[in-house]
C-alpha cells in the first residue's frame, strides 16, 4: 500500500473520481474534504449537503451513492461512515496508518513528499528591513521571525524560495547622518559598536538641524551631493551601509535567519522612471496638483470622491520619489528579473493601506501591458506589549534592542539550565559549555516560538515567564519532547537514525492509535500554515502532538520483549522525533539531542 503526504488530497481525487462515475461531476460536484473531529474520523467529506441541496435530492442518499462508488485502494484505506444529513467520514485503517509512517521515514522524505502545486515556483519573500544606520530593536523581531518561517514553509512545499531584505538604505535622513558624521564622529566608538554610533551621531544631526534653520539647508546639500554622486560622500554611504549589514547579520546569525539579496530603496532609484512613463501612458497615473498620483474610485476607501481623498502619490509635487514609486519599481523588478510567480512582504497592520493600494496599483499596471502577474500577499502582524497591554520599552522609556532582547533570553534560559543541571545525577550533568549552548538553544527558541505560536493578526504580550515555562504550548516543552524521545533511542542504546523497525505491526492500542493518527496530520497541518501563511498553525499541531506522545509514553512501554511490539512503538518514538524536529527547523529552531 503506497500512500501519498497529503491524504486529503488523495481523498479529494477518489470522491470526485467516484461522483464522476455517478455523472455528478459535470454537475459540479465538489468533495470539500477537511480534517475531522477525532471523535468521528480522520476526514470528512461535506461536498453531497451542498451538491444535494443542489440538485433538489435526499443528501445521505447521494453520499451513500458517492461511497458505494469509491475505489478499491480508498476502501482498503479508510473505513467510510455516514453521519447526520449527509457528512462522510473516514477514518485510516490501522494498516494504512502503518504504510504512512512506513513511507514518510526522514526529514528529507517528508520535505520530498510534501512539495506539491509549488513546486518549481518562485517566490520572493520581503522580510525584516531595516533602516540602515540604525539598530534593530523589538519592533523589527515579528517580522524576522515570521518571514523566515514562511520561507523555510514555501521552501518545504516545493518553491524556490528567494529571501530579500529590503533595506531602508536611501533618504533624506542620510542627509542628517552625513552632517553629524563630519562634526562629531567617534572614531573609536566607531571601531567599538559602529551601529550604535551612528545612531548616536544620527540623532545629533537631527537634533541640530531644525526646520527652517540654516543647518537644515547644510544636510539637505549634504543629501543632495550623495544623490549627485559626490565621492566623498558616496563612500560615507557605503560605509553606512557595511556596517549596518554587519551588525544585523549577528542577529540574523542568532536567529537562523540568511537572506539572499539586501536589495534596499537606493537599489531601484535608476528604476522608478520608466515606473512614472509606464503608468502614464496606460493612463492609470494622473497630475493632481503637480504630483503622479493613481485614484482607486472602485475602493470606497481610495476614491477621489470619499470624504477624505487618498490617492497613491507615485511621485512628489517637488518630483521626488517615495515609498510608492519605489515599491512599484521593486514589484517590476522581482517579476521580470526573479520571475517570481508569488512575493510575500512582511511587516506590521499600520503599512495595509499601502500595500492594498500598491497591490492595486500593479495589478491594473501589469493587466495593462500584459506583465506576467504574480500572487502578491501582505503579511501583517500585530504588535508586541509589555504585561500592561503597552508597547514594550526599556524601564527608562525607550526603545528595547534586539541585540538586549536575545542577550536577555539567553541569560535567563541559562539560569533556567543550571538549576536543572544541578539537580540531575553528577555523572549525567552538562559541562558550563554544554549548559551554554543549550541555553542559546533555549532562549533564542523561546522568543522565536513565542511570537510564531500567536495568530500573527494579534499583538502578543511579551512574558518571559510564559515563554521560557517547561509546559504549555513553549519552545522549552517542546523542545524538551525532542530530547525525550531521543533519550529512549539513548538508553537502549540504538541509533534513532537507524531504528530497528523492521517487523513493526500496525498500531493497537488507543494511545498508539492516537499518537499515529496526530503523526498523518502533519501534512494538514504544513499545508494549512503555507496556504494561509500562518505558521501558528503549525506550532499548534506540534503542541498536540507532543501531547499524544506524552500520553502514548506514559501508557505504553516502548522497549519490551514482542519484537513486533518494540518495533511497531520504537517506530512510532522514530516518527514522532522526526515530524516534531522537522516542524521546529520549519519554524526556524534549533532543535537539541539531550536537555
């Protein structure tokens, strides 16, 4: 018996195959096939109530007509049942459980397995940027974290993932940047922390450059000779620049995260003309008071007629550019030059307007000039608060680093380690090394996993004590379960990359039932993260099935003397370490041998 990743799939094939056969296909039939209460199957199918209700015909007898057709390969895989007015449910055989578990033996096989309808695609996914010359603080962790992840979830269903950090790298702060730089530059804080020197001399230069003041007329002329190409102050930039990469790729480092581009806004500003020509010549762009703006008068909320006008402002008055003419270039760019067939950006609620405007704006420019047209999505998240529903902040007020936050978490997840440690026979403790490393593990997970298990749509509050608990849907417990399921492998001193699982029988008993019933969901629940780009999805299901291994440890001894019992139970530990590893390195954890 072969069996596919994705059986709902397969059941979604055999249900249409079979009402095809009834002639309900040309009739529109669809199966709508989702994942069942447990309590009733594995699936069910509701597709017969609406299709029924349809064709003025009894329902339950139409799914009755649909199971009777149903091949023979469905039959010797799913028990089918009829319940209520017409639902089908079906729940995989013990046997069919076993030849799933079987066939889906590593982390490279499932990945293998899982990569379906994007497969061979390309998707260009716009994450974390961040302004150049400045730190990297709270505020940008949410889109890091969840960027990443949904890279490594494309990535696993079969697209070609092209990670692009679109860098604040252009603008009239520079100007401020280059004019306090050349009065009040440190060069030995420069060699010590340049990121947070320029920061520092950023804010000297904002601070004595007031609107309307002389100073002011000397930054912008400092601005203006960049944008010029003035040497000097070209290769300040480029300083800017290196350093600023420098200082975010530690904490990308830390997070697991590598991007391929750093494409920032100076990247397209030889670009946005033809972006200004081609939306003038289709028409789509107009002169509203001396400035290109685009209306949207089919969008109640962009119409020149709303009380409030909105235009998308393609180009200033004074004919500079912004926001808008840059992310248009950016659209053209991904699609011509990385035929991207699906682009991702990622960032927080406040910027929706602008990317429904931008996604409006491309998608009647490229229908236009008949440009290949990509799904275009934006990702947007809430905010992160302090326990008292407040932005997050130091105790002083100000902005929390990025760099503190992990330095932080590794602290207190180490303190968290050596007091387990302590307690753990002598001959069994960690060296301080091995501590070390378990804590970075640890801490850096937990404010990952943290913010990946919350709906991405909703603020989360930020509490150290929740992320860091060895219970509760965390990184520490879950990356605890990993570490116990490789301890049996540990103890009955076994390879738990070769397991013996030869002569395994199917699953028995109600906990190795459930445990391997929670195994085949992983599929649904991989596809459910991708589909709608919520990897919260993902996070739960590792909850639930860490639960179900829990259960199934407790109740049922892995190592005893049935050769077909331990071979059927070690083959569920197996399964069950890499299903929880591989959900964990989706979501952009390091995962740990022992904890």
């Amino acid at each position: 018996m072969h069996l596919p990743f994705h059986l709902a799939n397969h059941l979604d094939s055999a249900l249409r195959a079979a009402a095809g056969r009834l002639g309900f296909g040309d009739r529109g039939f669809e199966p709508e096939v989702r994942v069942a209460d447990p309590a009733h199957g594995d699936f069910q199918a509701n597709g017969a109530l609406a299709f029924a209700k349809r064709e003025k015909q009894n329902p339950r007898a139409v799914a009755q007509q649909i199971v009777d057709q149903l091949d023979a390969e469905t039959a010797a895989t799913f028990d089918c049942s009829l319940a209520g007015p017409g639902f089908i449910n079906f729940r995989l055989k013990p046997a069919a459980l076993l030849a799933w578990l079987a066939q889906h033996d590593s982390e490279a096989h499932l990945r293998e397995a899982a990569a379906g309808a994007r497969r061979g695609q390309h998707w260009v996914v716009d994450y974390s940027s961040p302004n150049t010359a400045k730190q990297m603080h709270v505020g940008h962790l949410r889109s890091a974290v969840i960027g990443e992840a949904l890279c490594r979830l494309l990535a696993f269903n079969g697209a070609h993932v092209i990670r692009d950090n679109h860098l604040g790298d252009w603008g009239t702060q520079f100007g401020k940047l280059i004019y306090g730089y050349k009065r009040w530059a440190d060069p030995a804080a420069l060699e010590r922390d340049a990121i947070e020197e320029l920061e520092r001399l950023y804010k000297l230069g904002h601070n004595a450059t007031p609107e309307g003041s002389p100073e002011l007329d000397e930054a912008r002329a400092e601005l203006v000779k960049l944008q010029n190409g003035d040497p000097e102050n070209v290769a300040l930039w480029k300083k800017f620049s290196e350093v600023s990469l420098a200082a975010f790729q530690q904490i990308y480092d830390r997070l697991g995260i590598r991007f391929d581009h750093n494409l920032g806004e100076s990247f397209y500003n030889d670009k946005v003309d033809r972006v200004y020509r081609e939306l003038t010549e289709t028409g789509l762009a107009e002169d509203s008071a001396g400035a290109l703006v685009v209306f949207h008068d089919e969008h109640p909320r962009f119409s020149r007629h709303a009380e409030r006008p909105n235009p998308f402002m393609v180009r200033k008055a004074d004919g500079a550019s912004g926001y808008a003419s840059t992310d248009l270039a950016t659209a053209l760019y991904r699609t011509e030059h990385f035929q991207a067939d699906g682009i991702v950006i990622v960032t927080d609620f406040r910027q929706s307007d602008h990317f429904e405007q931008l996604f409006l704006t491309v998608g009647k420019w490229f229908a236009a000039k008949n440009y290949r047209r990509p799904e275009l999505h934006h990702v947007t998240f809430g905010a992160v608060t302090g326990e008292d529903g407040k932005a997050l902040k130091t105790r002083d007020g100000g902005t929390i680093k990025l760099k503190a936050l992990l330095d932080e978490a590794e602290v207190r997840a180490y303190a968290i380690v050596t007091a387990k440690n302590a307690e753990r026979p002598e001959a069994e403790r960690f060296t301080d090394a091995e501590c070390r490393d378990i804590a970075r593990a640890v801490g850096i997970g937990a404010v990952q996993y943290a913010d990946l298990s919350q709906n991405r749509s909703s603020n989360y509050v930020f509490s150290w004590d929740k992320m860091l608990a060895l219970d509760g849907n965390t990184a520490p417990y879950l990356l605890y379960a990993v570490a116990r399921v490789r301890s049996i492998f540990r103890k009955a001193g076994l390879d738990p990359a070769q397991p013996p699982t030869a002569g395994a029988t199917p699953p028995e008993t109600p906990q190795e039932l459930a445990l391997a019933r929670k195994l085949v969901q992983f599929a649904d629940a991989v596809r459910a993260a991708t589909q709608q780009l919520r990897p919260h999805f993902l996070c739960l299901y590792l909850f639930e099935l860490a639960g179900a291994y829990s259960a199934f440890y407790a109740a049922d001894k892995v190592i005893v003397d049935d050769p077909a019992v331990r071979a059927r139970r070690l083959l569920l530990c197996h399964r069950t370490l890499i299903v929880l590893e591989s959900g964990l390195h989706l979501l952009g954890l390091r995962t740990l041998e022992r904890m």
